[in-house]
C-alpha cells in the first residue's frame, strides 16, 4: 500500500528493510478505510485454495494474509512464503509461527528456485511494480504454476489518494514519481501475455481519517514520499487542515487484483 512510490531500488529496500514503516502502512488502512471487510480478508476470500494444494506467497511481508486464517493454511500441502528481505521475513514467521506444511524463504521473484510447475497457486500483493524486470518476474511465476494453476496479484490503480496528496502539497516532477509500471488499468495487458484468462476485481474503498496525528505518522513512514518526509511536521499538519472538514479528511482508494489463469 504505497504513496508516492518512487521506482528506485535503493528507496524500495530501504522502505521494506524491516517491517516498522509497513506495519505503520497496514495499520492505518486498518484504522481508517470505510470498507470494514478489510483488503487482505476480501483477497483471501476470493482464493480457490483447496485442500492438499501447494501455495505460493511472493512478497509476503509481514505474513498479515494468513492471520485468522489457520484452516486454510492447514489445509496446505504446502504453503511456502517468501520475501526479499529477510526482516519482513523474520516478523512472519513470529506473526505465524513454525508449521510443518509453511516455509519462509528469501526469494527473487526473477530467478526463483522452485521446479516447474511446482504449485497450484501463486500469489504476489502489491509487489509486481517493484519487480526492475517485471517480464522476466512473471515469465518465472508462469513457469512455477502448474498448467492448471492461479497467479493472484493485487495492485493499486492511477486514481488514489497518492494523487490527491500530491495535489494538496504541490508537489510534482521529481517531487511526486508514482510508480505506475503495474497496476488496475495497466496490468491485464501485461499479464495476458503469459495468461491465457485475466479476470480484474475491483475492490470498493475509500478513506474516512479522523485523526490527522496518524496520517502525519503515515506519510512520515514513507521513504518514497521524501518531499513531504523533509517538511516540518506542523508544516505537514497544517496542510492537511486545509482539506478537512469538520476534523475529518476523505481521500479516494483504488485498489483491487487480477486472477490469471
């Protein structure tokens, strides 16, 4: 869940070294987004992941996905997931503990080091457009799913509150470089040409911020966002001011994720 987010790899490690800004990010969204079923409870509702599959998790994080949801994971032959950092990894496996059927793993999304058609499922959240070559990323998530196989991929779309954002502080050019290599508007493409059926679901949300406090500590968390980061924080609160009404800020969310097949 980003803002701002800008395609430097240094900035996106930095970001994702450790888990304290992201579980800043998730949080808030927690806190604040109006629809109450939650994005990663209506991802996992839309997974066909039946008993005995093999499952893979690409960017897993902080392993948030899987929480209340040990059934599922149960029901695994396997459930392996995997990060490029090994903090966020670290912090999964405390939030999930060790299973038998569960391996954490460092992986790169471009070289992966599973078989062919090793699994049944595949799953990358809110990661494709960090991938540098996004063409060889999914040629490898192609070749690790079985023919019969479903890569789920969750992204954000081009009309979302880093926009919005953006305006309220004026930033622009070098200030305010979203990252819009892979997302609702541009993805199918992307995707149809290693999957033969890409279906978008779009998940209905928005943003209802009461306490402004938060969304300073929110837009703080963000390395990719460094304009409004090196601003004094009455600065930044007072910006924000501008745009409430009656103490209560509103800004539009737009995120959702294709089921290829």
């Amino acid at each position: 869940m980003q803002i701002g987010s800008s395609n430097d790899a240094a900035t996106v490690k930095e970001q994702y070294a450790t888990s304290r800004g992201l579980d800043i990010r998730i949080t808030f969204h927690d806190k604040y987004s109006t629809n109450s079923q939650g994005y990663g409870p209506w991802l996992v509702s839309n997974y066909d992941i039946r008993k005995g599959m093999k499952v893979l998790e690409l960017g897993c994080g902080t392993g948030t996905l899987w929480l209340g949801h040990d059934d599922l994971i149960a029901g695994c032959e396997k459930l392996v997931l995997t990060d490029m950092s090994e903090g966020m990894l670290e912090t999964a496996k405390q939030n999930l503990g060790e299973k038998d059927n569960v391996e954490y793993r460092i992986e790169d999304i471009q070289d992966l080091s599973f078989d062919d058609e090793a699994f049944d499922v595949v799953i990358a959240n809110a990661m494709l457009y960090h991938v540098p070559d996004l063409n060889k990323g999914l040629r490898e998530v192609r070749r690790v799913l079985k023919t019969d196989g479903v890569f789920y991929c969750a992204t954000f779309g081009e009309n979302n509150f880093s926009d919005r954002l953006a305006e309220w502080f004026r930033l622009g050019g070098e200030e305010f470089n979203p990252n819009h290599n892979f997302t609702m508007q541009n993805g199918a493409e992307k995707l149809l040409a290693y999957f033969g059926d890409v279906t978008p679901m779009i998940y209905d949300d928005s943003l209802h911020i009461t306490e402004m406090e938060d969304l300073v500590t929110y837009l703080r968390s963000l390395a990719s966002f460094k304009a409004v980061m090196d601003l004094p924080e009455q600065t930044i609160r007072d910006v924000l001011a501008e745009h409430a009404v009656d103490g209560v800020i509103d800004l539009p969310k737009d995120y959702g994720m294709f089921v290829c097949r």
